[in-house]
C-alpha cells in the first residue's frame, strides 16, 4: 500500500485583488498535525500603481507564521507592531483570545514595481492556550538552524526537528522546515518525525514509490515513520507537521477553535470593532456572512 494518504493541489482563491494557491484546509484533509490553514502566495509581479493592500483583519485560537520567498510586506498589529518582513525571515503572531493586523506593500514601493512571493500559514493553538495573550516574533533568516546532510541543505524555520530547534516560540509539539537539494539523493527522514506530516514541493519533483511529483502539489503521508523519497536535484520543499490534537477545529473566516462559541464571541467583537485597534489605521475588513466550517 502507498505511504501517500493525500495528494493535495494547489487551488486558486482570491483574497480581495490577490491570487493564492490554497492548500490547507481541504475537503478531505482538514489539517496536518496543528496547521490549519496553508496558502501559497505568488509569485506575483505588481505594475507601479498596484499593491498589496489588506487592511485590519481579526484572528482568534491560531498563530500565523509568514515566510517569503522573494519581496516585503508591512506588518502591523494591535499590540503596536510594525515591521517590514524580507525573505527568509519569520513573521509568528500569536492571536490567541484575538488580534487584529493588517498586511500591505511598504509605503517606501508605493509607485514602484514590485514582486510578492511567499507562504501564509496558521497554526492552530492547543485547547488550553486557545485564549492566551496576543504576541508576536520576528526572527532574522540568520537565527533559524541550518545545516547539511550529503549535499542537501536544511533549514529548521519553525518548531523542532533533526535535532534542532528554531527560536519561533511556537505552542505545540511541531516543525517547519525547508529541504534544498544540489543532487539527487534519497531520504529517509521517518526515524526523526512525529506526528502527522506533508510535503509541500515548491519548485523541481520527488520520487515516491516510483511517481514523480512537481510543484505546487501537497502531499500528505499515512505514517510519518515510512516518509522516504527521492529529492531530484534543483528541489525545493517544505516538510510540516506535528502532533495532531484530540478535538475537531472549526474555521469561520479568520477565526479557528476548538468550541464553535468562541468564534461567535469573536464575530460579534468584530462587528462591535473591540479589537484593540492598529495604532495610526481606521480602515477594516467587515465580516462576511458565510457559515463556521
């Protein structure tokens, strides 16, 4: 039997004017370990009078980590927050009991071109720290681990892998990592794993039992323990995962938990503009009228 449980492909989906490759949630793989929520942004090559330009948006029971392959975005949050992420850098906010950020092109590019390319992604919080206090971390590509086995290089972005540990104060027993190879070569990671795990090829292919697979395909393994393929040279991926929690998780919008009261305390919050604002911002996302998933 194939150790492949899922083959996930990326779906188109807009956010506002901009277009993503969505991979998590699907209908048939809700989540991989505690990630919840999975889009792949760009690579996206914006004229001189274009942005990206998404005001205050609420989040509750996650955190969000933001990876970026090429380009910048502005960060700003209602704890005071505000800082321009470049590539190879980690943006972790945690929301907790609810945080309101928004994410838009550095003011220093307004009027100029400008490219976008990089992972979203949420990891859900456990039960018990469903409520906790905001925070957020940066980190600098420098602080994440890294290091190579037979000529492919790995990074540790987030969590805890390969013996090693990334500085993202993450919430769970979980990891992140990217996987670059010079040459083809055959790994066999399933010894150092845990948890549930996917693959996500972002650019070149892996062997799995004798099929190839390219990028912007997801796939998700039905035992950590077997996860061996082969890397062709020239690849780029990212392996995630972690313990999976005992209790389903429900997403309407931007809100996930474990209790579907939660998310309605936080729709009416939202409404109410409770949220502690976004120093110098007034504009908002209104909540839409969609159901809780």
């Amino acid at each position: 039997m194939s150790n492949i449980q899922h083959i996930i492909p990326e779906r188109p989906t807009h956010i506002g004017d901009f277009l993503v490759g969505r991979l998590l949630p699907f209908r048939e793989k809700r989540m991989v370990g505690p990630f919840a929520f999975i889009d792949h942004m760009g690579p996206a090559h914006l004229a001189e009078n274009e942005s990206i330009d998404i005001p205050a948006h609420p989040h509750i029971g996650l955190s969000t980590l933001t990876f970026l392959f090429e380009g910048s975005m502005m960060h700003r949050d209602g704890l005071g927050t505000a800082i321009e992420i470049f590539p190879g850098q980690v943006n972790w906010m945690t929301a907790g009991k609810g945080l309101a950020h928004s994410e838009r092109s550095p003011e220093r590019l307004k009027g100029k071109a400008k490219s976008l390319h990089g992972l979203q992604i949420w990891v859900a919080l456990p039960k018990h720290l469903e409520t906790c206090a905001p925070s957020f971390y940066h980190a600098d590509a420098k602080d994440l681990p890294f290091f190579t086995r037979d000529s492919v290089q790995f990074q540790v972005i987030a969590g805890e892998a390969f013996g090693y540990k990334s500085p993202i104060p993450v919430h769970s027993p979980l990891y992140f990592v990217e996987i670059m190879a010079a040459q083809d070569t055959q790994l066999n990671l399933g010894q150092e794993l845990y948890g549930e795990s996917g693959i996500y090829i972002l650019e070149g292919e892996i062997e799995v039992e004798g099929n190839r697979f390219g990028p912007k395909q997801l796939l998700v393994a039905h035992d950590t323990q077997l996860c061996s393929f082969k890397i062709c040279a020239g690849t780029k991926i990212y392996i995630f995962g972690g313990e999976p929690f005992p209790e389903e998780r429900f997403i309407y919008w931007n809100f996930v938990a474990s209790d579907i009261a939660l998310i309605e305390a936080a729709k009416i919050k939202w409404k109410n503009q409770a949220f502690d604002p976004i120093p110098g911002e007034t504009e908002f996302v209104p909540l839409p009228e969609t159901k809780t998933k």
